[in-house]
C-alpha cells in the first residue's frame, strides 16, 4: 500500500511539472514550504531530468524552485508573525510543528541571525518550517525572503543538477534501479516510518 502511495505521490508530481512546465515546479515547491510534506528532493530531480529532454534550462527550473519557496513561505511567516509563539505552540501540530522544532529553529537564529535563514533553507526537514519561527521573532521581511530565496536557490540547483546527471546516465542506470527498484523504495518507507515516528513523538511531548 505504501509502495502505491509513493508511485502515486512520484506520478503526481511528474505530471504537475509536464503540464505546468516551470510555474509547476513552483507550484509544488510552494506548497513544501507551507508545511506541507510534500519534499523538494522528490520534485527538482524530475524537474532536472526534464532539463536534459530541453523543457527548459537549468537555470529556469532552479529560479522557479526558489520563487516557489519563497511563496510558500509568506503564508507561514505571517502566520507564526500574527499567531505569536503561543499559537504556534498550541495550533503548532496542525502544521507539523512541534515546540522541539521551534527549539532548533531559535538556536539557528540565535547562533547566526539573519543568516540562518540562509543556511536553513539549504538543510532537509528544518527548511520546511523555518518560516513559521522567522515570523514569530518577527524577522525583517527583506532580510528574510531575500535569503529564504537565495538559499533555496543554491538547494534548487544542487537537486536540478542531480537530476541532470541521473538524466544524462538513465541508460546506464536502467539496469541498476530495474535490480534495486524494491530496495530503493523499502528504504525510502523505512526512512519516512522513522521520520514520521519521531515527529510525532516531538509533537506528544508537546
């Protein structure tokens, strides 16, 4: 059953990217960035093994990667802005959102600032919600976005051009993922098992 959801949730994105094109792939990155567990490293592979059929450039998948970010993030900014802490903290786990994540996130931004929210955004799993503490602490928005676009602008290219190299060597591969398919998708379930495990064991202890 898990193996189906996962070839449905592969299939989806494909075919959001195919008929949007680049505005596709903002489209899927926005909504990873509004909480939602939707992950980056599952759409710009697709998107950069597009790339290398000429759909577009590299440079086009990636920009529309960070412009998707960066519109995920306005609503969960805002949100943790006029919400505060205390909605956050009790509202928190609607959005996935344990006060343990919280933590992390005050300790990004407490040790670099501003900065933070650079570096975040080149990180799994803390770039998600990194939105919703920058509006808590009532980041400055220009500082905020513009770094919430450029990190997520260096992440964008790095899982594009994997998706190109993979593109580039599909032949090559094809054999190999044909032998490990099932390997590969047992260890994506065990790693979202103990993912998921784990966060809502965070949002218990909430």
């Amino acid at each position: 059953m898990i193996e189906n959801i996962l070839i449905s949730l592969a299939n989806w994105i494909q075919d959001v990217i195919l008929n949007l094109g680049p505005w596709g792939i903002a489209l899927l990155m926005a909504i990873e960035s509004c909480n939602i567990p939707l992950p980056s490293e599952a759409i710009l592979p697709f998107a950069g093994y597009l790339v290398t059929k000429g759909a577009f450039s590299i440079h086009t998948a990636a920009f529309f990667g960070a412009i998707g970010c960066v519109l995920g993030s306005i609503p969960s900014y805002y949100l943790g802005y006029f919400g505060g802490r205390k909605f956050v903290e009790k509202y928190g786990k609607y959005f996935l959102i344990s006060k343990r994540d919280l933590e992390i996130a005050d300790k990004w931004v407490e040790k670099y600032g501003d900065w933070s929210f650079f570096i975040c955004r080149m990180l799994p799993v803390v770039r998600t919600f990194i939105s919703l503490p920058a509006g808590i602490l009532k980041a400055k928005k220009r500082f905020f976005f513009t770094f919430t676009f450029l990190g997520s602008l260096v992440w964008s290219y790095l899982l594009v051009y994997i998706g190109i190299k993979l593109g580039e060597n599909t032949d090559k591969l094809k054999h190999i993922w044909h032998k490990f398919d099932a390997l590969i998708i047992v260890i994506c379930v065990v790693l979202g098992i103990i993912y998921i495990y784990h966060h809502i064991k965070h949002l218990k202890e909430s």
